[in-house]
C-alpha cells in the first residue's frame, strides 16, 4: 500500500482549510483552528472528529464455539446485548496484535471495531483462528464514523438521535440519525462525555455538514485527539503498545481474563510467574517543555526507562507523557527527568488520568 | 503568509531586523505556522556569544520541538521573558511581541548571508 487513503471527508477538511497529514495511511486532518483550542473546546463543549479511518468487523456465532473468545482478551460470553467491551487480541508470546472494542449486537451478532494501520492483520489473525464456516466480514471500507465528544454531545444526540440519549457508558444501540439508520454508542477515545456514530460511509459527508451546520458543534483533527487521550493516559496502538509489549507490562491487565483460554495466555501466565521486566508509568514534567515519545527517563541520571507518547497539556500547563520504566517499587512520586543528548527535562511520576473530574460518565 | 519589508531571513525561516548596532531576532510566520501551538521556548542567556547559525533557542509546539539558529553573530544583550509566561504570543505575533533574542551585531555584513522579503518569499514559495 503506497498510495494514501482517503476517508469520504477528505477532500472538505480540506475546503474547510484543515491542515492534513499522513496518518496510519490516511491523509487525515491533523487541526482545524489550532491544537490547543480544539483540545479546549472538547472538554468545555463539543467537537466532532473525522475517525472513517478505523476498521469494523462483522462476525457472527457463540463467541465460545466460533473461537472469539479464545481470540480477545476480555471476557465476552457474558456481555449483554448492547454492550462493548474493550480488549485486545495477543500473538502466542503474549505481545499486543491490536487493541479493540467488541461489541455484542445479538446473541451471536458481534462488531469489532480496530485500528486503521492494523485492519489487514487483524483480518488474517480472525481467519487463521476463528472456527471455519464463521461468518466474518470486514466492512471497512464501507463503514464511516465521526466521533461526537465533549461535555455538550448529549444536547446534540438528543437533537440527532433520540433513542440514544438513554445510552449509558460503553453501550450503544442501532438506531436512526437524523433519520437514517445508524449504530450510536456511548464510547470514545477523550475521555468526555461522548458518542461514536457509525453510518455507511457514502453518508458521512451529508452527516459530517450538518453536524457542523450546528453551531455547537466545531471539528477537531487527530492532533486534539492525541492530546486528549493523552491526558487520560489511554494507550495508543503503534506507539505506547506493539507486539513487543503484553497487556502485563502496557497496565492493561484489568482488560483481561485469566479466568478464560485465550491467545497468549501462557505465555502472560509465566511472565507473570517470574515477573515482568518494566512497568508502564505517566508523567509530568515541572515545566511547559513536554516529554517526547523515545525520551529517555533518567533516574538520579542513569537510563531506566522510555517515553512512549509525550506532549503538552493545555488543561494542566505542564508537560504529560507515558512509557515504561524498568520496575521501581513504588515509582509514584519519583523525580525523574526525560529528554535525550540535547535537553533533559525535569518530571514525576504520577498517576492517571492527567485531567480529573471529566464529563465522560455523567 | 506575512513576509514584513525590512528585515532579514535565513532559509531556517528566522528573521532578524538591524536597528543600529543590534539586531532583533525571532522565527517567521513560515516557522510559526508550521509548528502550530507554541507551548514553550526556551530563550538563549544573556551575554552568550552565538557565531551565525549557531544553535539560539528552542521552540516547542504540542506536535514537537525545534531548534532556532542566530541570523547573525554577536552577544545576547536581551531575551523576550513574555514568552516565559506567554509563548503562544510566537503564534500571535511573530515579528513584534513574539521576537526571541536581541544580540550585539559582531559584524554588521552578515547580513549579505541572509535573505532580503522577495528572495525569502520566492524561497518559502519553492518549499
């Protein structure tokens, strides 16, 4: 794949004077009216995001007989209908092939929905693993989402979609927006209160127009993004986890289910068994100057660890960041400092989330 | 983009404006625009003495950080500390409120190094 991808809004970020960007394949908008303004105005109002890039699968059968239990980390047998749950899907050494969220559309009816650069291995792993004769289709392509987040996006769902404005965290329903059919879920990657909405992406630009005929309602590129689920310490597939990292060392253990088999479980038993080698840690630097990802993090000026993804939090004035670091007892509150030959930067070691008190369960 | 008559500039995209014997020093719209937010700088100290394209000061925006280099050599005899407090004023203004560093002209000749507005205009609308 050479050529970049473009999502059905492409060509009106453009027109609409978005600054455009190369990202996991994609020519997506990186800002509209600026970082720091987009990322403020989610956590005060509402933005709307451009997130047709991202990877569906449709897949049906008992998640014990057709072997999705068996591929996904988190416990799906016992998700009620209407319900997502987020996981991963591991290669046999226990390193993360891609993070997800599951959703349980019926009994036996389920949507998986991935990141952008890893649809086409996702793909092949559900094949290889998945009991012959299931129904798996990768609607990709024929998928669009635009992502409704902050703190005023109910008011909006209300306006748009009735039906959903009962959704509660992590639950969606099938239902119309603005009148066409649509799967509306009370999910998303900012940590506010926030909907993802999912339509056949040859109406994403006629919804994309008028969510923005709205007032309320500004646009915001992957840049505010970033910060966003930066701020909340969520992780990022590519950059804070990869095939090198186990959900044990990424602190993504609470999103699995030793209590089931599933992929890679052995091996995460016996590291846990002898102990893992690194922790995952966040950071804040004492200044505005921001951690960056491949920092290193000195401790009393020796190497003990990585920055993974770093940048600067508008909401808190200071640099943020996360990464490993190797295992330290009790780590919190430890003077660090990150940077490279050229700059170190004074840190600590702190707790997630950055930003408290969001909107995202009221 | 704004490319102010009376100054002078460096394919780095700085710029520098001569007022006497010092000359005032910042990055362009060019360089600003490019970077997006400007979250930090940090600013050279007064009394460094810089040679011409030297290493200046820092600018760091939310996406990365980047390296300025003096337009000319000389000492700093004056740095911006509004941008301490305030560097988005980079953004806002970068020929005025958001200059860096003023410095002690070594050799007012330099300037032949450097770019007048069209030679920089004809180079930012080569990039």
């Amino acid at each position: 794949m050479n050529s970049i991808l473009s999502t059905p809004l492409t060509a009106d970020h453009i027109v609409r004077g978005a600054r455009m960007a190369p990202f996991a394949g994609w020519n997506m908008p990186i800002q509209y009216e600026g970082i720091i303004a987009e990322t403020l105005y989610t956590r005060s109002a509402v933005s709307c995001f451009d997130i047709c890039h991202m990877g569906e699968f449709l897949l049906k059968g008992d998640p014990g007989a057709c072997g999705l239990e068996h591929l996904v980390t988190a416990r799906l047998g016992d998700m009620p209908k209407g319900s997502c749950r987020y996981g991963s899907i591991l290669n046999e050494k226990g390193g993360v092939l891609d993070d997800l969220i599951v959703y349980r559309k019926g009994p036996a009816d389920w949507m998986i929905v991935v990141n952008a650069a890893t649809i086409e291995k996702d793909k092949k792993h559900f094949q290889a693993h998945l009991k012959p004769g299931t129904e798996f289709r990768d609607v990709s392509a024929q998928t669009g989402k635009i992502d409704l987040q902050g703190p005023l996006s109910r008011d909006i769902i209300k306006a748009i979609a009735p039906a959903a404005v009962t959704l509660g965290y992590y639950t969606f329903m099938e239902t119309n927006v603005l009148g066409r059919p649509a799967l509306v879920s009370r999910t998303g990657y900012t940590g506010e209160l926030g909907y993802e909405l999912y339509v056949p992406a040859q109406e994403i630009p006629e919804l994309w127009k008028k969510l923005l005929d709205d007032p309320r309602i500004k646009p915001a590129g992957l840049g505010a993004r970033d910060v966003l689920r930066l701020e909340m310490g969520y992780s990022l597939y590519g950059q804070d986890i990869n095939e090198e990292t186990t959900p044990l060392d990424a602190g993504l253990e609470k999103f699995v289910d030793f209590k089931k088999d599933f992929i890679g479980k052995n091996a995460l038993e016996s590291k846990k068994k002898t102990g893992i080698a690194r922790q995952r840690v966040f950071l804040r630097t004492l200044s505005r100057r921001s951690p960056r990802h491949e920092h290193h993090i000195f401790v009393d000026g020796q190497t003990k660890g990585i920055v993974t993804s770093g940048t600067f939090s508008p909401h808190l004035n200071c640099g943020i960041g996360m990464g490993f670091l190797e295992n330290i007892p009790a780590a919190r509150g430890l003077n660090i400092s990150v940077g490279d030959d050229k700059v170190q930067i004074e840190a600590v070691i702190t707790d997630k989330p950055f930003v408290k008190h969001t909107s995202l369960k009221q | 983009m704004n490319i102010p008559a009376g100054l002078y500039f460096t394919k780095e995209h700085e710029w520098v404006r001569i007022e006497g014997s010092a000359g005032i020093a910042g990055i362009t719209d060019y360089a600003q625009h490019a970077l997006g937010d400007v979250t930090f700088v940090e600013l050279p100290k007064k009394g460094q003495v810089l040679k011409q394209f030297q290493l200046m000061a820092t600018v760091e925006s939310v996406k990365a950080a980047s390296d300025v280099y003096a337009p000319v050599s000389g000492t700093i005899i004056e740095m911006n500390a509004e941008l301490n407090a305030n560097p988005g004023l980079v953004n806002q203004d970068c020929y005025a409120k958001g200059w860096i560093a003023k410095i002690m002209l070594a050799d007012p000749q330099e300037t032949k190094n450097l770019l007048d507005p069209a030679a920089y205009k004809a180079y930012v609308e080569g990039l």
